[in-house]
C-alpha cells in the first residue's frame, strides 16, 4: 500500500470517529434536555402545616396541591397522594413549598412519643364539653378555651362576689396533641324555690394540649377542684375565628 493510500486510509478512519463523537455528544445532549423537561406529579404544600396537624386535615383545608416536577428535582421518597400517610401527624414543621414526604409524618400523636412543637409542652386535662363538638376535634385541631366561675350564690345566679361571676376567655388558640375519652360527669346540683334539687350532667373530654409554661399554669390555675376555681370549657375554633380577649360575660353584661 502507498503513502497516498495510507493517508486516505487515516483520513477515513479519523473522520468516522469524529462523527461517531459527534453523534454520542448531540444524543447525550437530547438526553439532557429531556430528563430537565421530563416532569412527574408530586404532592407541595402550599400553606404551612404545623407540628401535630393531622395529614386528613392539611388535605382538607387545601394545604396540599397535586403539582409537576421535573424529574431531576424529585425528592427521593416524595408522594403523589396521601394514601399512604391516612391518619397521621406532622411531627415538625412543614413548609410552603415543600415536597410531601413519609419521614415527617408519625403514625399517631397519642404514642410515646408525643410531637409537641418546640419550646412548649404537653399537658392532658379534662374539659367540659357544652357545645357536644368533641367527636369533631382530632390532633392537630385547635380550641379556645373558656372559663366558667364557680357557683358562689347556691346556683341560683346572680350572687357571687363582684368580678368572680363572669365567664371569659383564657385562651384564644390551643393546639389539640391527642382526644381521650368522654363521659358524662356529675357536675352541679341546685336548689329550687321550692327546695327541689337538680343535678346537672355536663360531658367532660381529656384533651392534651401543647401550651407554654403561662398558659399550663392559667389551665391548671382555672380547673383547680381543691379550691373550686371553676372548670375550664372547649370550644372547637378554625382558622377564621375571631376571638378577643375582654372582661368577660356576667350579670352586669348579659342582656346588653
């Protein structure tokens, strides 16, 4: 074979290659293009979802919302509904935009570990229940709660010391951790005209609650039964509730 043969030879050869180069580095180049626009539906949160908040609930109130991802920012774990989490807690703070995953939902509240939001604590006590909404209350629902002066007059109304027969507000907004049992407790009896007595029931619920140290101690403070302060009543809030804290309602006020 001669030089010039030899040449043409290499020439061939080398201009192959460079195509076969080329050809691999515009399909990779595809391949990349694809895979950015290349997307899967996977569940956002769109509003915060706070420690204790049932995953039923965070869907319910439209928290969570069905979007697409490009495949290369998927989380690994991510889900695309909440099947698999029916029934359970965050166990920490959820963010808006934040992708759903398995590790931070527990599987329920009222296990040892209970998912109390930092800086506050736990604490279960037994509530009066006047408007009958404990069957609607679940971890992660939130309660204003309410306090009911003891009886200073022998029931009849109207008679206490001033200041002391008013119902008020103690607190706005307190997160639910976990719903016990309710029961139907003895709670008042009262005395006629007549001299009759009437005892009333009143169902009592245990919640647990996370409040700050103030707010245990204005809870435990108000339902103290050694020294009947009076008893501590819920009221299921969402939300949209409006409260204010004021003077209360008592004799003075009731019929303004």
């Amino acid at each position: 074979m001669n030089r010039r043969s030899v040449l043409l030879l290499l020439a061939t050869v080398v201009a192959l290659v460079g195509a076969l180069l080329v050809f691999l580095y515009v399909r990779s180049a595809d391949s990349r293009a694809q895979a950015q626009y290349d997307t899967v539906k996977v569940l956002k949160v769109v509003a915060q979802i706070e420690p204790g908040e049932t995953i039923d609930a965070a869907a319910g109130s439209g928290k969570l919302k069905l979007e697409s991802v490009p495949v290369k920012d998927v989380v690994p774990g991510a889900l695309d509904s909440i099947e698999s989490l029916k029934g359970s807690v965050a166990i920490t703070t959820i963010y808006i935009g934040e992708q759903v995953l398995p590790d931070k939902f527990g599987t329920n509240v009222e296990t040892s570990a209970l998912a109390i939001p930092k800086g506050m604590q736990a604490i279960s006590v037994e509530l009066t229940d006047p408007d009958r909404v404990a069957g609607f209350v679940s971890p992660g629902s939130f309660v204003a709660l309410y306090h009911l002066p003891a009886v200073t007059d022998g029931g009849t109304g109207g008679g206490g010391a001033a200041g002391q027969d008013r119902v008020q507000l103690l607190l706005k907004k307190v997160l639910v951790l976990g719903v016990g049992s309710t029961s139907t407790t003895t709670k008042k009896t009262t005395v006629g005209a007549d001299g009759a007595q009437t005892t009333s029931e009143t169902p009592q619920t245990v919640l647990t609650l996370a409040v700050s140290q103030e707010d245990a101690e204005k809870i435990l403070f108000a339902e103290d039964e050694v020294v009947d302060h009076g008893e501590v009543a819920f009221a299921l809030i969402s939300e949209e509730t409006d409260l204010s804290y004021g003077k209360g309602t008592g004799w003075d006020n009731l019929y303004n």
